[in-house]
C-alpha cells in the first residue's frame, strides 16, 4: 500500500507558507533601495504593473502545477512532459546554491541578535587601540558600525585571493542557523506548517512596532518626504522598468521549485487562484510598508549625521576663534561664517580645508542596498535610539525569521524531489535525508565563513539564481501553454478548483509574461557582456571604505560553473530522455 | 596683559608679572598650557559663570594637583599664573617654582601631575575629560568593562542547548511512534498465524458457525420468491 502524501492541516498553512517563503529580506533590503534610486514614489507605477503582467500570473502557474501533479518539481515537469525532467533538475540545482549561502545570512542575524544584549551596544563606539590613548585606527577612518560590520563579525580580507582562515565565531552561528533550519524541517509538513505561523506572522508585528517608532524619530518626515516624492521622469529609464520586472521576479521566488513543492501539499481542490493573488498583493503590501520604515530610518539617520557634522563644524570655529559657547548655532552659522571669514581671513583660508559642507541632501542621496543597509544603516540607526537594546533585539529577530521563513521554502524545493523518488526515500527515513542535506550544505557553507568568504557569497548572490531562473521560468511558462497545451491546463484547472482561469490569466500565461522574461533575459546578457570584466567591492582598511577590483580568473570561472551548472540541466535533460527513449525503442524493436 | 598673581611677598610681584607677560607674549612656550572649557556643553542649564573666582579655584587645583605629585609642599596658589583668558574659556596657564628663582616648573612635570589628578581636576568643576581639555595632555581613555565571558557565548549556549533538545526530542518520539507502528504490525501478522491449521474448503474451521447448520445465506433470503404451499 502507498503512503498517502502529508498533506497540510488547513489552507492558511499554505498560505502562511507561501507568504513566509516569499516575503523575506528582498522586501527589506532591496525595494526600498530600487524605490529610492529609480524615483521614489513614481516607482510604484512600474512595480504594481509588473506585478499585474508577470508576478500574479506566474504564481498561479505554479501554484497550479505543483497541486495538480502531487510531485514536486522533477517528477511535476516529467508528468507535463518527459522531456522537461532537466527543468526540474535546474531548480533542485538553483535552490541548493541559494540554501548553500543563504543561510548565512541566518548566522549574521543570530550574531547580531546575541551581541544585542549588552550596554552599551558594541556597535555604538570604537574600541580602544592597544596605547589606549586613541581609538583603533580603521575605526577613526570610518565608523564604528561600518567597523564592527567589516572587521569584528566578518574579519574581512582586503581582496577575495587572501582566503585566510574560517572564523570559529561565524562558523558556529552557522551551525546554529543550520540546526534550527532542521528542527524546522524535520518532520516534513508537520513541522513546517506549525513554524511558519511563527514566521509569516513575527515580521509583521516588529514592523508595525518600527512603524510606530520610526515615524515618531526626530527627522523621520525628512526621510519619507524626500524618498517619495515622484520623480516621474524616471520613469523614461528603462532601468526602471527592467528593475521592477526584476524585483517582482525575484521577490515571489519563481523557479525554485519551492513553491511547486508547497502546492503538491495541498488537497486537490484548494483555490489556489485566490491564494496566487492573496500571496503576491501581500508580498507587495509588504514591500511598500517595508520601505515606509527604512524611510523613516534613513531619514532619522540623516538628520542625526547632518546635524552632528554642524555641531563639529561649529566646534571648529568656536574653537579656532575662541568665540563664547553658544554663539555660534545651525541658524546662524551661515552668516557667522561670512562674517569670520571677513573679519579673520588669513586663519579662516587656514581652516577651510577642515571645514565640511554639511547637507541633509547628500545624507539622503547616500542609497545602500543589500547587507549593507540591513547591518549596517540600521544598525547604525538603532543605536541612536532610546532603550537600543530592545529595538536591536526585535529588528535582529525580525530578519531571522524572514531568513528562516525563505530557507524553509529552499530546503522543501530540495528534499521535496528527494523524499518523491522511491529510489532514495524507501531505504533511508526523511529525518536521515533532511539531516544529510542540512549537513553537506552546513560543510558547504562554512566557505563563507573565512575571511574572504563575504565575496564569495557576493559572488553567489549575484550570479547563482539570477540568470538560471528567468530561463526556467521561461521554459516553464512555454511548457505549460505550448507543450502541454492551455486548453488541457484549463481543464485541469476547472476540475481542481471548479472555474475556468478568465481571459486575464491565458492572455498573461501565452504572450505578456514570456515575452517579458525573454527582454529581461536579452537585458541581463546584454549588460554582461557589454560590462566586460566583472568587478566586485573589496574593503580597504587603510582607507576604511570600498574599493572595485577585478575577479580573478578562477573566480570568473566558478561564476561561468554557477550559471552553466543550472541552466545545462535543461538540455541534458531532454537529451538524456531522449537517448533513454531511443534505446529502449531499438530494445523493443530487436527483442520482437 | 593683565598680571593674574597674588603674590604673598609684594617683592615677587614685578618678577612673577614678567614671566606672566614672558609665557602670554609667546604661547608656545615649551613649559605653558593650553585649557579649553566647555561649561555650557557639559552643564547645558546649570551652567556656571567663569569668573574670577572659578579661576582661582582652578590655580588651586593646579597646585594641589603640583603639591600631591611632587609631594614638597613649596607650591603655592600664586605659583600658576594664567593669561589670555577668552570668551571661549579657554587660557594658558604656567607653574613657577619660587625656590628656583622664578623659572617655570618643566612641563613633562606638570603634564605628569595634571594626568595623575585629572579625576580630581574635573570634579571640582563638575566637567569631564572632554569638556575641561588639557590640549596637550593626552587622556587615557577608559576601556569599557567587559565580563570575562563574553555575553553573546552565554546567549548563543543557551539557544543552542534549547535547538538540540527540541531535535533530539522530535528524533526520539519519532523513532518511538515508528517502533510502536512496527510493534502493531508484528502483533497483528503473530495472532493470524497463531489461528490453528485445521481448514475445511481452505477456511478456518472456528470462522465457520457449525451450529447454525449448513444453511446457505444466499438462498435462505430468496425464500420469498418461492410461492408458498
């Protein structure tokens, strides 16, 4: 007798599932950044209708294959069609590169979250140099948050060749984040389904909180203000449109299999149309009231630089001219600066090189995506705040289990495959597979613990998933309307659920998003080959900031063995089947 | 300039004045100091005025700061002369040695006697290293306390002692619920096969009811299609 597959106990476990896989550190750290360099609330036009164009309908597309063929995602494209068993092997592959790094984020969370519980925060100040005299050296050149990001949790290596040693403290907090990915996992949806009500739900609540706080910081309306305001010119850049597109892409996950994997838990006639379009209008709720608080931030966080660098330009002068304390303020410092610079000339040209032009603009301008803008600006934020300890705990709490909410969605992508093969899953238990999985990614990931292992994982997160997963999307997109047909798909459609997908749905599946993957793929390829050599940032102590530098050569060559890796499956796959195919035809065809 | 001292002696008086207007004419004399206070920084709404009288209590502390380093008590308050005293607050400020014919005292002596009493020095005017700043004298810089074990290994040994259980708890009564479905299973194939060998027509004897007879159920339920006698 055959196991009858877990199901989940109730819808709103898929549903929290899907939204805890798909909302996770992207809304955080990547929308505010795309919102604010290509025209801040005029953004909003490209991204809404890119989600109408090609995020809600491959959703559903999805959503809607997983729960029809029961499988995840090798054994859900074999069924549409055995040539296409390459594409499920591309997202198994894709989704193992992500979990490999991704996790890693985990481990800088927990790192941060266990540093939360002290007073002062370490972050806040610099710490002492060996004389005791001064403070270190690379942290006077930058700050103190930069320097606890660069040197004390990463230990950052001046270029990705000096490899240098794995760092125990990183490499234990990877142990954990891997452990508590387990635990999470172990049971299969049993388990999952209880974790993501955690999950799915706790950001909410901490975002709300720093709604709350952020809108009442001094200077937060600076922030808001400035970022939305639309600067609807923009939108005549096609960067713009092609980074919305992007985003939306991305953000939802597609082509992992992960959400294949969490549709073959449902029971047949769940309304996944609804909880397609429930998933992704929550996604990019998300994303927008994710940018309200970073704004907020940002904003307090300019302000708060903007007005320390006009006190340490008024201490200069006070000091310089021995003028009287409080006689020299932000109001009238323009004038008084005249006014010195007419009274004493020749000591004013003297201090002019010290003296820095202080701009609430330039404070703004300065756009930070990615890790930098979640340890790092708010971080630096959080420690100017009241009670910082509780703030940090919270914030450091939230991105942990956006982290782990996405990391449950990778690792079904991988184990879901695995525990449907009866190859593998009748000899060995899902607790042995699950923890065999964990493990070798655990070993993996302990690369991005060394010193150089920050640009490994840049490597990763820009190469591993990006160029890969437009292409299967794509050719599951055709697969789907051309290969196994529409009408068939409507079909299947009508007996899950009990309606026909509208004009809407079939005009969106056949021509609008494939033709939208095929530009941004042509973009993507394009740029690439236009850019030449790729660079990356590499941090400079001496300096204390970033500086480019070229890939070495085996470097470009583990970027060019990321991408083939994935998207060779798919080729090979048809090829493999079609071999298979001929043989066994010529076996047939001799043996009668 | 104005001459700053009270000599105790009338005759010190013009000798004192003129090491005064010696050190002030060219500040960077070796042996000089430069002080800049910030009251109002430190003090916001309390802040004092700087008068004369915060100025003698400061030449005080400067020689008390003299006395307890060198630990001769020959320093006395007209011994420090301070000039240039601005707005700002800030001014310079030297220690003579009377005894040594009115020379100024080496200044590595007085940098070594202010470092040694800087607590001292910036409680009695309710400022801190920052705010009464000695511009050549370095100050040490407190390092901030820290536990011998560092917090975030406490947390992190907590968390992860709570992980691990939850796993090996979920891995035990899995593989206890795995073994009772096992054990089921076995006792369920035990009590068929203990079902003794005796069959009529490859059916268990005890299955049949031989009270009832031999009566077939199948006919007995058409009797109503027979007419009756």
């Amino acid at each position: 007798m055959e196991k009858s597959r877990p199901l989940w106990d109730n819808p709103l476990q898929f549903v929290f599932a899907c939204i805890s896989y798909a909302v996770g550190l992207g809304n955080v750290w990547r929308f505010p950044y795309l919102c604010q360099m290509y025209g801040g609330g005029g953004f909003l036009i490209p991204y809404l209708i890119m989600l109408i164009a090609e995020g809600m309908p491959l959703l559903y597309l999805e959503l809607a294959v997983g729960q029809r063929m029961r499988q995840g995602s090798i054994g859900a494209w074999k069924i549409i069609s055995p040539y296409l068993c390459g594409v499920g092997v591309a997202s198994v592959v894709v989704s193992f590169f992500l979990s490999m790094y991704y996790n890693v984020i985990n481990a800088w969370a927990f790192w941060y979250l266990f540093h939360s519980f002290q007073d002062p925060l370490p972050w806040a100040t610099c710490p002492l140099n060996s004389n005791r005299t001064g403070y270190e050296e690379e942290c006077e050149k930058t700050s103190s948050t930069q320097y606890f990001w660069y040197r004390q949790t990463l230990n950052i290596a001046p270029s990705l060749e000096a490899s240098g040693s794995v760092q125990w403290e990183q490499a234990l907090c990877l142990t954990l984040a891997w452990l508590v990915v387990y635990l999470c996992i172990l049971r299969g949806t049993a388990s999952t389904g209880k974790v993501v009500y955690v999950t799915a739900s706790l950001p909410y609540c901490v975002l709300i909180i720093y709604l709350i706080r952020g809108l009442t910081l001094h200077g937060a309306v600076n922030g808001l203000v400035y970022m939305f305001t639309p600067k609807l010119e923009q939108l005549s850049n096609p960067k713009t449109w092609i980074s919305a597109a992007t985003q939306i892409f991305f953000s939802l996950g597609l082509g992992f299999g992960s959400l294949i994997a969490f549709a073959s838990y449902n029971e047949p006639s769940n309304n996944c149309q609804r909880h397609a379009v429930i998933v992704s209008l929550i996604n990019s709720t998300t994303s927008i009231f994710a940018s309200i608080v970073t704004f907020s931030i940002y904003g307090f966080k300019a302000t708060f630089n903007y007005e320390s660098c006009i006190n340490k330009v008024i201490l200069l002068l006070l000091n310089a001219f021995d003028l009287e304390e409080g006689s020299l303020t932000a109001d009238n410092l323009n004038e008084m600066k005249d006014h010195l610079m007419a009274t004493y000339p020749q000591e004013y040209a003297q201090l002019m090189p010290q003296i820095k032009n202080c701009s609430l603009e330039a404070e703004l301008d300065t756009a930070v995506q990615g890790t930098g803008l979640a340890f790092i600006v708010y971080s630096e934020a959080i420690k100017n705040m009241e009670v910082p300890q509780l703030y940090s705990v919270l914030y450091f709490f939230m991105l942990l289990m956006l982290g782990i909410g996405s990391m449950l969605g990778n690792t079904a992508a991988i184990l879901t495959p695995l525990t449907d093969s009866r190859v593998i899953a009748s000899r060995f238990p899902k607790e042995v597979i699950s923890g065999v999985v964990c493990f070798m990614n655990c070993i993996i990931g302990l690369i991005f613990t060394m010193e150089a292992g920050n640009y490994w994982f840049d490597i990763f997160n820009d190469y591993a998933a990006t160029l890969s997963l437009l292409l299967i999307v794509l050719v599951e997109t055709i697969a789907v309307c051309y290969i196994y047909g529409i009408r068939r798909f409507e079909k299947d459609l009508y007996t899950m659920i009990g309606c026909k997908p509208n004009w809407y749905w079939k005009i969106m599946w056949a021509f609008v998003s494939p033709l939208l993957i095929i530009s941004l793929f042509i973009f993507y390829l394009t740029d690439y080959i236009l850019t030449g050599t790729l660079q990356y940032q590499a941090w400079d102590a001496t300096q204390g900031q970033l500086v480019t530098k070229d890939y070495p050569g085996y470097a470009l060559a583990v970027i060019g063995l990321l991408v083939a890796s994935s998207t060779m499956c798919i080729p090979l796959g048809a090829l493999v089947t079609f071999i298979r195919k001929r043989l066994k035809r010529e076996r047939v065809s001799t043996v009668a | 300039m104005q001459c700053l001292s009270f000599p105790l002696h009338p005759g010190n008086c013009t000798a004192l004045c003129t090491t005064a207007v010696r050190v002030c004419s060219s500040p960077d004399a070796q042996n000089a100091f430069k002080v800049r206070i910030s009251i109002k920084t430190a003090l916001g709404d309390n802040a004092y005025a700087w008068d004369a009288n915060e100025e003698y209590l400061f030449r005080a502390m400067v020689a008390f700061a003299m006395r307890r380093y060198s630990s001769k008590s020959t320093t006395q308050i007209s011994n420090v002369l301070l000039c240039n005293v601005t707005d700002r607050v800030s001014f310079w400020f030297v220690v003579t040695d009377s005894s040594k014919n009115v020379t100024t005292v080496p200044g590595s002596e007085v940098e070594a006697a202010i470092r040694m009493n800087r607590n001292r020095i910036n409680n009695a005017f309710l400022l801190s290293d920052k705010t009464l700043q000695f511009l050549k004298i370095t100050s040490t810089l407190s390092p901030p306390v820290e536990p011998s074990t560092p917090v975030w290994i406490i947390v992190f040994g907590v968390v992860l002692c709570l992980i691990v259980a939850g796993i090996v708890f979920l891995i035990v009564s899995g593989i206890q619920k795995h073994k009772k479905k096992n054990k089921e299973s076995t006792e369920r194939e035990n009590l068929e096969e203990k079902v003794e060998v005796t069959l009529e027509n490859g059916i268990p004897c005890e299955a049949l009811d031989l009270k009832a007879g031999h009566i077939n159920g199948v006919f007995a339920a058409e009797d109503e299609r027979f007419t009756s006698l």
